[in-house]
C-alpha cells in the first residue's frame, strides 16, 4: 500500500523533470478521490488538463528521450 506521502513526493519528482523540459502542469498533483475508497490499491496522479503548447512540448520531450 501506497502512502499520501509517497504520492506526494511522486508529484513532485514528476513536476521538476517536466519543469527541467520547460513544461509545467498546473494541475499536477495527487487525486484525492482516490484515497477516499475503503481500499486504496494505487493511489493516482492527476495530470489535469493543459493547452495545446504544453501538449506539444510534453510530446517533443517525450520524443527526445525516447531517440
């Protein structure tokens, strides 16, 4: 099982190697709801919605580190 902290600390390890490709998400963070069930399994990391930029600099770092 998975901790809140653990979560957290995932988050933000995920928001500093966007941000080291010059990507930001806002709305990164942990979801909630999905400490809320009786048994939580995994918890989730919410990567929210973004524009049409970030998408594109997301796919090009994506890319670049998969050449």
């Amino acid at each position: 099982m998975h901790s809140p902290t653990e979560a957290d600390a995932c988050a933000e390890e995920l928001r500093a190697a966007l941000a080291a490709h010059g990507i930001t998400l806002p709305s990164l963070g942990v979801d909630l709801p999905a400490f809320a069930s009786r048994c939580p399994v995994r918890p989730l990391i919410a990567l929210g919605n973004c524009n049409l930029l970030t998408a594109q600099a997301l796919t090009a770092a994506l890319r670049k580190g998969a050449a």
